[in-house]
C-alpha cells in the first residue's frame, strides 16, 4: 500500500500551518464519473481534484443533478471512480478492495444523509452506539461516547426516544450524532438540513457547525441553500461536472 502523497496544492491562506500539519486530510486528483443508462452516458465528473483540511468545514453546492452525491459517495469510499485518485488519512484509497474500503470508511468517514437513515426499531441512543460496537468500541465506551454527543446536541432528554418518535431536526441530529461516534477524520453531509424547515435547517446547521468546530473534523457539506454555504470556510461549486473553489466573502 503506497501511503505517500504529495499534491503540491496549498490549502486556502486562513488554513495554511506549519509544514508538517500541510497535508490535507482527504484528497482526490483528476475523478472521472460517467453513469450509464441505456444507450446514454452521463458524465457527472470530469477529472474533479479536491483538498480538504483537518479544522476546515467546506460547502459543496451546484444545481440538483450537478453530481453532489456522487462525489461525495466516492469521496466517502461508498462508490468508485471511473478514473482518479482518492486518498485519505495518509493512505492511497484508489485501488483497495471493498474490504478494505470498508474497513477505513468506518473508522475515517461519518456520512450524514438527507433523510436520516436511522434504524427505526431502535432509541436515539442505540443509533448511535450500534456503529461504534460495530468498530470493535466495548458497549460502555460507546454508550458514554453517545450520550456525551447527543448532550451536546441538546438531545439528553431524547436517548430512549425511537426515530418516528421525534421531530425531523431531532431525526437529523441523531444522524449527525451517529456519524461522528466513531470519531471520523472526515464528515461528510449530502444536504444534512434539505429536508427540514427553514427555522429548524438554520438551528441544525448551527449545532453541526458548533460540533465541527469542538471536535476539529474536517467536513463537507453538500447544500441547496447558498447563505448557509457562505458560512463556511470555503465553497465548492460543482457546474458541469468541475469544481471551482472559492473563499465566501463576509
Ligand atoms: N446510479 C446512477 N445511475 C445512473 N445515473 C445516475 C446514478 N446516480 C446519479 N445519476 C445521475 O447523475 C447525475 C448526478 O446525480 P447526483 O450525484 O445525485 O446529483 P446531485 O446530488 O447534485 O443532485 C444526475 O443526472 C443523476 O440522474
Ligand atoms: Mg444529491
């Protein structure tokens, strides 16, 4: 496994640190992604690179079709490219087999997704311990671990509560809750808030923020909704199959 990289690309000026801590966190060169149906070809991704820093929470915005999920399900080790590169934690992920994806994505990526996933026949709670028993965690480790997360994101008073049982920004917490209980290097939302109310999408998108900001994950977060992107740190804007970068100005 060849875990050396260089990408000779310097992060965003408010991020740059000393030469030792430089390199990014995730990186991806030159991803190619074209879907086939039937006789048509889609080609979502032409030759897309991304950096991404530890601390640093990013938007990934582009009109609905414009390929949000599928990069993140290639960014997440959740789908592969067609052609490029993927590295994570310091590891080439290009050519390791599902086992192995598996295995880092459990340990390196929580995913949040729209509609929140969770398990409906357990708690709040159980959600968000099952992943950590999954990574090899005892039951105690995980259970504290889960009920210092969901305190944070104000949900102590919701730990036995099953997910038909609570609201959707409750719902969408708990999701949030689960995909940082393994302490991931990386978090990745596909329109984490898309699915809530306006009032409910800001209070969410704050805790998420707030959370990002305690723990120093890095994060992208795909988004429909440009005023919370230009609350983070820097934009990804996916427009025919490219990606252009830029720092929001406040
Ligand atoms: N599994 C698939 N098979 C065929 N086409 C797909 C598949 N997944 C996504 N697409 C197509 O790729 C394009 C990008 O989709 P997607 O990544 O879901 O965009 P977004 O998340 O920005 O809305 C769309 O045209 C979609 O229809
Ligand atoms: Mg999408």
């Amino acid at each position: 496994m060849n875990n050396q990289y260089q990408t000779g690309v310097q992060p965003p000026q408010q991020f740059q640190q000393p030469q030792s801590r430089q390199r990014p966190i995730m990186a991806i060169r030159g991803i190619d992604k074209v879907y086939h149906q039937g006789e048509r070809e889609i080609h979502v991704l032409k030759g897309v690179s991304v950096d991404l820093f530890k601390g640093e929470a990013v938007a990934l915005v582009g009109p609905s079709g414009s390929g949000k999920s599928s990069l993140l399900h290639i960014l997440g080790l959740l789908d592969k490219a067609d052609d490029g590169k993927v590295y994570l934690s310091g590891h080439d992920c290009t050519d390791f087999n599902d086992a192995q994806r598996t295995k880092m994505r459990r340990s390196e990526i929580g995913f949040v997704y729209q509609f929140h996933q969770l398990l409906p026949e357990f708690s709040a709670l159980e959600n968000v311990i099952i992943p950590q028993l999954i990574n090899g965690h005892t039951r105690k480790t995980a259970e504290q671990r889960a009920k210092v997360i969901l305190d944070f994101l104000g949900l102590a008073d919701r730990l036995t509560h099953r997910p038909n049982a609570m609201s959707g920004g409750e719902q969408q917490r708990v999701a949030i809750a689960r995909g940082i209980a393994n302490e991931p290097a990386v978090l990745l939302a596909d329109e984490p808030t898309g699915n809530l109310d306006p009032n409910t999408a800001d209070r969410v998108f704050q805790q998420l923020m707030g959370l990002i900001r305690h723990t120093g994950l890095a994060a992208i977060i795909a988004t429909h909704n440009f005023e919370l992107a230009n609350k983070m740190d820097r934009v990804l804007q996916l427009q025919d199959g490219q990606i252009y970068s830029y720092v929001p100005q406040r």
